[in-house]
C-alpha cells in the first residue's frame, strides 16, 4: 500500500485531492507519518519522500531546484496525478511540457552539432538506437533496466524533437551527435 502525505493548505484542493485518492485502491492518505510520497501546494518542500507541487505558476524550474520531484498544475486530472505519484515514487522528475521546455530552450538543437543536448548515457543508447538495437537489448548491452532504457529513448526524441525511433537517429546525424 502507497501511503502518501497531503501538505494542502487550500480546503477545496485538499478534498479534491483526497477524493481522487480515496476512490484509488492501494493508496493510503496520512498526515505526515514517512509517507511515500507527498503532495503539497506550498514551498518550502520539507522531507526526503519524493513531492509534488500543484501550483500553476510559470517557475517549474525553480520548484525542482527547491527539492520537489515535480510541479503539476492544481487541476491536474485524476490519471495524470496518479501516474506522476508513480513516476516520483520511482525517482523521476516531473513537470508540465511547457515548463520543461522553458528549461530545455537554452539546450534547444540547431543546425550547428552540439555535445550538451544530450547527457552521456542518452548518447550511449543513441549509438545502439543507431545499431538497431531494441529497448530490451539497450537494457542488457549497458546495464541498466528496461523501463529505464524505454525512459532515456523517449527522452531522445523528445530532445530532438523526433516522431520516433528512426527519426530521432535521423535527427541525430543531421546534428553531428552520431556517424552511420
């Protein structure tokens, strides 16, 4: 059972929130007791369980920096609440597109190659993305599990602003990242 911690100061929020959970099975809502995950709508993020911040603010950045493992928007829907409690819990970071993209803008691609569009794992599963290599065998070949090679292929596209597998090798040579 996933115990999680509701920090809401807002009453509506609160009960929406606590009803979303209510009806999910498998969750318990407490007030503080080494929760697995907390939900907040209030800085400072205090604690070591992974946060969530419901504001609507444009400072998605600046929350992560805080601490807080994502920032949703208060009205967030039900499904998108749950699957990001699943995502925190399992130590991603989570944020809306738009504020993402005001982070990622000053590592946008160009025409012109660039090293830091990509960290050095996401490059590593670039060359075997390149080699045809499949989610599954990424996983074996470096080390780490599949959900996580399924996360940094995903993360490949997005950064290159690809539709897909081939195009994000596509894309990748034409910025210089790789050579076929």
């Amino acid at each position: 059972m996933r115990k999680v911690a509701l920090q809401i100061d807002d009453a509506i929020l609160l009960d929406r929130i606590a009803t979303i959970l209510a009806e999910e099975a498998g969750i318990a809502t407490l007030h503080s007791d080494n929760p697995d995950v907390v939900i907040t709508d209030h800085l400072p993020i205090y604690g070591k369980a992974p946060t969530i911040l419901l504001d609507d603010g444009p400072n998605g950045p600046e929350v992560i920096k805080t601490g807080a493992s994502g920032i949703l928007s208060r009205n967030v829907a039900d499904s998108d609440l749950l699957l990001a409690m699943e995502a925190v819990s399992r130590g991603f970071v989570i944020m809306p597109r738009d504020a993402a993209g005001r982070v990622s803008d000053s590592h946008a691609p160009s025409d012109s190659p660039r090293d830091d569009v990509l960290t050095a794992r996401e490059l590593e599963v670039l060359r075997l993305l390149a080699e045809g290599a499949s989610n599954k065998l990424i996983a074996r070949r470096i080390g780490i599990s599949f959900h996580t090679a399924k996360f940094h292929v995903a993360s490949i596209a997005a950064k290159l602003d690809a539709t897909g597998r081939t195009d994000a090798v596509a894309q990748a040579v034409r910025l210089g990242l790789i050579l076929l």
